[in-house]
C-alpha cells in the first residue's frame, strides 16, 4: 500500500557550498570527494554522499579554493 502522505511533487532542496544558496537540487552540480578529487555526478547515479555548487562562474570557480580549506579542516594530517 502506498504511503499517501508522500507528497509526489517534491523537490529537494540543497546548498551550494560557496554561496550558501539554497536551490532546487536538479539546478545544482552535484559532487563528491574521491582521494582528495572532485568527482562530478552529471548523471546523478552515484549512491554516495554529495555536495553541490551552482552552475555560475564564480561558484565554480571558486571550488578549487573551498576544496582546498576543505581538506585542511577535515583530513587529518599524518
């Protein structure tokens, strides 16, 4: 049986990590982390934890930057 309080015309709502903007997840470029390299999921089939950025130019390419401080707060030096 069907659960009907599930609303079918929800859109997930995500974050852009460099603005802080929120948006429609399907307007967002969607990422993740793989040995400390962005790997892009244009396709959206990875099952794995994402971020997201805006498709601007300032966003993107300010990524390389935000992925830098990124990895200095959470990796841990050894």
């Amino acid at each position: 049986m069907p659960n009907k309080s599930v609303d079918k015309k929800h859109i997930p709502v995500r974050t852009c990590v460099i603005c802080r903007q929120k948006d429609d997840m399907h307007k967002l470029l969607g990422f993740y982390l793989l040995e400390r390299e962005i790997v892009y999921d244009i396709n959206r089939v990875v099952q794995k934890r994402k971020m997201y950025v805006c498709h601007t130019e300032d966003c993107c390419g300010s990524l390389d930057k935000w992925l830098k401080k990124f990895l200095k707060r959470h990796v841990s030096k050894k």
